[in-house]
C-alpha cells in the first residue's frame, strides 16, 4: 500500500466530484447547440469540464462554430439551468468522505468553477451537507482572478482556511482541475471523469475510479470505521 506525505487540509472540486453534475452540464450545452443544427461531440465534455462559465462557452463555441459569442451563450443557458440542474445527485463514496472528516475535525473546502447561483441551484437539497465544509469558493468570488487551470481558486481557499498549499490535499476529476491543484503547490487526487482517459492524469499524485475508493490511511488521515 502506498504512504503519502501527511496532509491537513481538504479542497473539493464540485461537478463531477461531489456532485454528478458533468452529464447535466453537457446536456445543457448540447440543448444550446442543437438550438442551431449543431451537435457537440462527447469529447466536447472533457475540454469543458473544470472550467469557470465563460471558459466553457467559449470551448463549445469554438467546437461546433456556434453563429453566437459568449455573452448570448451564457443568457440562453439561463434559460435551461433551473430544469436541469437541481437533479444533481451526489457521487459515490462523496458523503460518506466528508462525514468522516467533518467527524474527525479535518478542515475542508468546496472550490468550485461554478458561479454562485449554479451553485446554489445544483445544492439546493443538500444544505446539511454543506455544513460539513468551512467555506465554499465559487468561480465568481472576486478573489478569483483566473479561472481553473490557474490555481486561484485553490490558492484562495487554503488562505481561507488558513494553511499553507503543502498542507491541502484536492479532490478532483477534471484536467483543469487537476492542473489547477498542482500549479497551487497542493497534492491532488484524481478521480477522472469516464469520458476522459485516465492515462491523461499522470500529474495527479493518486488516481481513483470513486470516491469510494479512496482509503484515507494512504494520506495519513483517520481511517474509516463502518
């Protein structure tokens, strides 16, 4: 079994990592494209998983040669977000996770590419949850310059749960995400989305199929008693 160096923080991405959101997200996108005869290809996900809003738009844009810029993009996926997104569903293994280290006084966040009201609409159902986390980054907090592959987002986290990067260990399933967590001086812990090959995660220090997978005694932390 392999031993990590110990960690003391926890970062958790959102869409595709605590929350099955990513097919949700594509469909959205999908229902856009379609809007003009257009059809986005399902390696479109991968490209556009991880990333803020805009970042996104401007990938499925450039991918099918929408007659549209972002700005457009953005207001008819206003239109769609309500129907779709508050199906979100947690992913395997996600709760049990941050129970465990709630329990155990293990301090964690959420950092997420998704704005405020995104994500307030995908977790409209689990304000319990939420308690189990010290604080919530979105993609639109102004403390976020640069969106995800930019480690940002994970810099401003750690500042907010006041550690330093080389004590955070991330939980992510997108590229960006990944690459984000990295940049930031953090230990990352990849669960790829299936639609991307996971030989494409090489950066990250451990590679997961699930949540559920993950054995918190590797990275030095409590271990799970059931």
């Amino acid at each position: 079994m392999p031993t990590f160096s110990a960690i003391t923080h926890v970062i958790f991405d959102l869409d595709g990592l605590l929350l099955n959101t990513e097919p949700l997200i594509f469909e959205v996108a999908q229902a856009i494209a379609q809007r003009y005869g257009k059809i986005l290809a399902p390696s479109t996900r991968a490209q556009t998983a991880g990333r803020r809003a805009p970042d996104s738009a401007q990938v499925v844009i450039d991918a099918v040669d929408l007659p549209i810029d972002v700005d457009t993009y953005l207001k008819e996926k206003e239109t769609l977000v309500e129907q779709y997104y508050p199906q979100a569903r947690p992913m395997p293994g996600a709760r049990r996770l941050t129970r465990h280290l709630r329990h155990h006084h293990i301090p964690q966040a959420i950092a997420t590419s998704s704005s405020q009201r995104p994500f307030s609409l995908k977790t409209q159902d689990y304000n319990d949850w939420l308690k189990d986390f010290d604080c919530v980054v979105t993609g639109d907090d102004s403390a976020v310059v640069h969106g995800k592959p930019a480690p940002d987002i994970f810099l401003v986290a750690a500042q907010r749960l006041e550690t330093t990067p080389a004590q955070c260990l991330v939980f992510e399933d997108s590229l960006a995400g990944v690459a984000a967590g990295k940049a930031a001086g953090m230990r990352v812990v990849a669960v790829p989305d299936p639609a991307i090959d996971p030989m494409l995660y090489h950066e990250a220090d451990q590679i997961l199929r699930s949540l559920e997978e993950f054995d918190p005694i590797v990275w030095r932390l409590p271990r799970f008693v059931d």
